[in-house]
C-alpha cells in the first residue's frame, strides 16, 4: 500500500469572484519508504498540498489515502487524531516549544498520542541519541544550534513511528553546508525507518538526496 | 508529556511571565479579604447586641419601623403577643444610648445601656440591680471585672459582673442590666422617653416552628411588628447601607479580577497562536489547550490567593484599633471559589480564539 494516495485533488480558497484554485486535479503517489521532493515557485501550490496529505487541510474535491486513512472526509476531530499517529510534520521555521527541552519536544507527540510514559521516554532516548543529539537532551531550544534544533524537530516527527513524514522547507533557514546536512540526515532517517516522506523545498540542489522529484505549478503536477 | 503538564511546565519554567498578573490578582485578594474583613467588623460591632440575643423574633410597638427608639410595647400588647400562636417565651428589651466612666478615666465611654429580662442565646440571666455585663470591648478600654462604671449625665452606678462577647450596637459597647437598673439610666440619660413600669422597646420571642410564620401570625393577631431575628439585624440603621456599599466594592474588586485574567489569557493566547497551531498540528485538541491554559490560570490565581491572604493578614495585624477589621477562615476560603470562578469566567474570554486556532494558517501561513 502507498504511503500517499491522492487523486484529483482540488482544493480551491474563497468563492465566486474572490475564489482561489490551490490544486486542480493533482494526483500523486508516493511508495511506502520513497523520499519525494515537492519543488515549485512560491504560490503554486506545495504547501497546500503539503496541508492536505498531512490533515491540517481538507480538499475541496478528490480522494486522499495515508496509509489505510482515507481522510477527505475526517471531520476535525478524526483530523486531529491522525495527524496524532499517523503522520510526522517538521515545520519550515521548526517551532518547537521554547520552554520544554529537547527531550520534552519530542515526549510531547508520543504522549498525546497516548504511548505509555515509560516507553516513550525509551523511545525519545534512542531517537536522541541516533540524531547526534545525544548529552543535549536536557537543553532548550534556545540553547541548541540551528541544525540541533532542526534536528529535535526531526525527532518530534518520527517518534510515533508515523508512515509518512512531511517537511515543509526544512533547508530554508539553514547554510547550505547544513542544509546538506539535514538533507543527509532526512534520507538517513527516512531509508533506515522505512519511512516514506515528502519534502516541500525551493532549495534545487537538496532535491538530490530525494528519490523522486515533482514539480508544481499553479496548482498542476508537471511531468 | 501532556497538555496539562506542558502548561504546568511553562509556570514553573518561565515564572516571570505569569508573575505581573499574579501580582495584580494578589494584590485584588488582599483587597478582598480585607474589604470582608472590615465588612464584618462593622456589621459586627453593629448588630453584636441582636446577635448576642439569640432569639427568633423581635417584636417592635405598632409603627415603629423597627426601632428600637421609636418603639413601645405596653403590657396590653405583650399579653396579646404571649397569646399568638407559635410564641413560646416572651421577654423585655430596652437600650439606652449614653456613656460611662471608671473611676479615674479621662474620657467617657460611649455605652449602650440595655434592660433585658431573660436569658437567651449568649447573653445569661440578668445579674442583680446595680451590676451589668459588659461587652467585651471594653476591656481594651482599661475596664476591668468588678470596675464600677458611672453612667449617664447622672452618674448611675453600675459594677462590672462579667463579660460578654461581641455585644455592642451601633458602634457602642453594650452594658447588660436588670430592668430596674436600666429604668434608672434611662431615667437620666432620657427624661423625655421614660416608660411606665411594665412597658418596654422591645420583646424578645422564642418562638415554635417557623420563625416567619410566627412573625406573621404576631403582627396580625396584634397589630405589632414583628421580625425574625436576621430581619431585625438587616433593618438596624446603616447596616444594609454598609452591606450594599461594601458588596459593591467586592464585586468591582471580583470584576477587575476577571479583566486581569482574561486580558492576561487573551494576551498570551494572541501571542502563542503559532505555538498553539504547531501543537494543534501534531495532535493537541483544543480542550487539551484549553485545559492547559485553564491549568495555568488555577496555578496563578492559587499562588495569588496565597501570597493575597497572607498580605491581609499581615495588613490586619498591623491596622490600628479603631479599624474593626475581623478576618474569619469562612470568609478567606470564601473568597477562593470566587476567584477561581472567576479567573476561569476571565479566561472563557479565550476560549473562541484557542478553538479558531486553525493549525494549517498558524503553522503554514495558509
């Protein structure tokens, strides 16, 4: 089963004169441990997408499949709860919360989705520890560089073990140097789990360590 | 970790963000309590004669709107009062405004002279012709037990028995006599408003079953007015005013409370929208959120009522005897369900925001 199933995804803001189309008819797949770069210019529809296969929102029309979620129809609530379990965000800008350690970032997705306090704490501990994040658990963001906290949102996105991880911009505020590097170390975390996971990025030269790259424009896949 | 513990958290972790409202709140509980504290000071030392009575009913003269003043009841209305159905023991009432000094005092002390004819409620029976009990107050003013007092412009001698607590009216001290003594000092103290023997201000009824239908049942078998005890205290002069006027006061106290809460929430709610819409984005509901924030808004206001109670103790303390400031723990735990009422009400006021959060626009931009 494909981690990502969308078919004639539409998704249009606003109505009459005022109305937006964001995505017209996109279709897409992605293979249950494929890394796909998401490339276009500003305004042609990424994030969008980027929106609706992580449940943060809805289409207008079409089918989405994650995993065994056919989510076009979850109301708010279904919505919430899978983005609990089933999918992985890591935010362009990263947004962890500033007061909670790097340990504590990534507690907070396993015990919303109610994985046991012990196991978690397991979980968060060897993830740490595979990011190089090892001896800065007890730190907060404020105290960790660029690529750590890049690195502690990676982890948040992964501790629930979800089927697809999505990356919205995850190279914008980095170097390029770094940049590569969390490029590398999306891959290395993304092939090693099985994991399949969808980067939205401008950045052409990271679009190399993806498996598959599509573009977008004005709402439209262009192959 | 969860909602409520990441909210818990932010407090503990970041307690400079909380502490200007906590401060505030603290500062309004302080408020608070000692707006009750003097509330029941003066209520007290108003009504403590009334209260030390203990009875149900007062039973006023015809017309007399409740004063003990302006009242009179003759023996013909007494023995119609003792045959109302419902009336189980009848005694005389009377006071007299005045004052009194011990020997060697420099100044006078206002008293309230009051006749009585029966014990009831915290008051014994009355001590013999020539003696009185006294409010307890005056103890403060150098009186001690045995200390002759010389009341009125006259001088009617009355020695201390014995005291009684929290027994004054209108302000003065209360004085507890025999009939016969108090006719004495109402003799000199009010020429003018002399009763003839048998006739008093007030009666003082026990009465059998519902205190109000008693009442009922005496005013119109005789005429009189009739009051159940608590009735009697609220018509005593000044004291609703007080009340209203003080209840005032603590209710706009309440309210600003509630602003400084919900100003306080609607601020960090504004300022954490993209913080909420990231944890909105990985699986935090909003009445998660909202239960964090409420967790957050329970820890301010308790550390708040703490810090504000031991400032208006610390306040009582230190105020000057005149200021009648009477903390009871009653009223301090009372005061702490109204706060947090009200600093959950204050943070309702956010309640639409946190739930319109949408994490796609907050984290997103979309």
């Amino acid at each position: 089963m494909p981690a990502l199933m969308m078919d004639e995804v539409r998704k249009v803001y606003g109505s009459g004169e005022q109305a937006v189309v964001a995505l017209d008819g996109v279709s897409l797949e992605v293979g249950d441990d494929e890394l796909l770069a998401l490339v276009g210019p500003s305004g042609s529809g990424k994030t969008t997408l980027l929106s609706i296969a992580g449940g943060l929102l809805r289409p207008t029309d079409g089918a989405v499949q994650v995993g065994p979620h056919r989510i076009e129809s979850y109301g708010p609530r279904e919505l919430t709860r899978f983005r609990r379990t089933a999918v992985g965000f890591v935010f362009q800008g990263v947004n962890l919360v500033p007061f909670l350690t790097a340990r504590e970032n990534l507690l907070v997705a396993a015990e919303i989705a109610g994985v046991e306090r012990r196991r978690a704490r397991a979980r968060a501990e060897q993830l740490l520890g595979e990011l190089g994040l090892a001896g800065k658990e007890d730190r907060l963001p404020a105290r960790l560089s660029g690529g750590e906290r890049q690195r502690v949102a990676i982890g948040r996105a992964l501790m629930n073990e979800p089927a697809l991880v999505l990356f919205d911009e995850p190279t914008s505020s980095l170097d390029s140097r770094l940049g590569a590097q969390v490029m590398e170390l999306i891959r290395a975390e993304v092939k090693g789990r099985g994991t399949a996971a969808v980067v939205v990025t401008h950045d052409l030269p990271m679009t190399r360590y993806a498996d598959r790259v599509v573009e977008i424009h004005d709402g439209r896949l262009v192959t | 970790m969860r909602p409520a513990r990441i909210g818990a958290t932010e407090v503990l972790r970041r307690p400079g963000r909380f502490a200007i409202t906590a401060a505030v709140l603290a500062l309004l509980v302080a408020l608070q309590v000692v707006l009750w504290g003097l509330l029941d000071g003066l209520t007290g030392s108003t009504t403590g004669a009334y209260r030390a009575l203990g009875a149900d009913l007062l039973v006023y003269g015809p017309a007399s709107r409740a004063a003990l003043l302006r009242s009179q009841v003759s023996p013909e209305l007494r023995a119609r009062v003792e045959a109302a159905d419902g009336v189980a023991a009848v005694g005389g009432l009377g006071v007299t405004l005045t004052w009194g000094r011990t020997d060697g005092a420099p100044v006078p002390t206002d008293l309230a002279v009051f006749g009585y004819e029966r014990s009831t409620g915290r008051l014994p029976a009355p001590p013999p012709p020539g003696d009185g009990l006294a409010d307890r107050s005056l103890s403060q003013e150098g009186v001690a037990i045995g200390d002759v007092l010389a009341v009125g412009p006259q001088g009617v001698p009355i020695r201390v028995s014995g005291w009684v607590q929290d027994a004054s009216y209108l302000g003065q001290p209360g004085l507890w006599v025999a009939p016969a003594t108090w006719r004495r000092v109402l003799a000199t103290a009010a020429p003018d408003r002399v009763l003839p023997e048998g006739t008093w201000q007030a009666l003082v009824v026990d009465a059998e079953g519902d205190a109000a239908a008693v009442a009922a049942r005496i005013a119109r078998a005789t005429g009189a007015e009739a009051l159940p005890l608590d009735e009697a205290i609220s018509r005593l002069p000044g004291v609703e005013a007080q009340r209203a006027s003080f209840l005032q006061l603590i209710g706009a106290t309440t309210l600003v409370a509630g602003l400084v809460v919900a100003l306080f929430f609607a601020l960090i709610t504004l300022e954490r929208v993209r913080l909420f819409g990231v944890l909105k984005a990985v699986g935090v509901s909003s009445a998660q959120l909202l239960g964090a924030l409420a967790l957050q808004a329970l820890t301010v206001t308790g550390a708040a009522y703490a810090v504000g109670v031991a400032a208006a103790v610390a306040l009582a303390r230190v105020a000057p005897e005149e200021v009648p400031i009477r903390l009871t723990g009653g009223r301090v735990l009372w005061v702490a369900p109204v706060l947090v009422g009200t600093a959950l009400l204050g943070l309702a006021t956010s309640l639409r925001r946190v739930v319109r959060i949408d994490p796609a626009t907050a984290v997103v931009g979309r």
